[in-house]
C-alpha cells in the first residue's frame, strides 16, 4: 500500500513573504504561517509555526498580495527538520511544501470583492455569473 502526506492549515502570516528565485528562474516565496488553539481548563492560547514554500506563479502572486497578519489556507506536504539552536538545544521545525494557497480574510483597503469575500465567510472568490435559463417547451426542439 502507498503512502499519503498531506496537510490543511488555516492560519496568519507571522512575517511578510520572502520572494527568491532558483538558479533555473523558478520563483520561491516563502512565508511563517501560525495557528492558535486553546487549551485546558485555563484556555490557555498555544500557538504552533510553519514554515511555508511556494513555487511558480503561486509564489509571485503570494508575494504580492499576502502581507504580516493576513490570513490564509495552505494545503500541501508537511515536513519536519530538527536541528541545535544557538544554546545548543534541539528544535523542531514544522515545514510545508504548498500545493495550493488560498487568501481569506485580510487587512487594509475595502474593497467590492473582500466585502463578497466577507460576507461569504472570508474566503476570496471570483465566480463568473451563470447564464440564465430560459424554460424550453416542445415547440422549441427542431425535431
């Protein structure tokens, strides 16, 4: 049987992205993205950091668009790498390769489509409209 990584995080950014580019001309944005959960009794808030890499177009249009304290929804690949910090303590690092990022809610100048985006619960959407209908009798059909 095969195997299956894959992950869905909602989040705020931590930092503004970071936009590089590979020797080959791919574009990379890489970004933090937290999540914040309560836990206990005491509720208590405990927050959790990944480390986000997108690549292609995705990455340009992230590193356009998405600034520090914007949320959004990443689904991709998880990743973990240990390493020694400065003090020479073990970490842990959580890291996402992106197959797909959407933008929610976000900060800034209203717009029309964040006041859509709003009212549908945050999450950006450019839908065209679809065509009316028109009610088709028998006399209509050419056979």
């Amino acid at each position: 049987m095969s195997s299956f990584n894959k992950i869905i995080i909602v989040g705020y950014l931590g930092a503004d992205p970071e936009l590089r580019h590979t020797s080959g001309g791919t574009a990379v944005c890489n970004f933090r993205l937290a999540t914040t959960q309560r836990a206990g009794r005491d509720q208590e808030e405990k927050t959790t950091w990944f480390r986000v890499s997108v690549y292609g177009n995705q990455a340009n249009a992230c590193a356009e668009y998405l600034k520090k304290g914007r949320q959004v929804y990443v689904e991709g690949r998880l990743s973990a790498e240990e390493y020694t910090d400065r003090e020479g303590k073990p970490r842990f690092s959580l890291n996402v390769n992106a197959s797909d990022v959407q933008f929610l809610g976000g900060r800034g100048e209203e717009t029309p489509a964040r006041r859509e985006a709003s009212a549908s619960g945050g999450r950006q959407s450019f839908k065209q409209d679809a065509p009316t209908t028109e009610r088709i009798g028998d006399d209509d059909i050419p056979f």
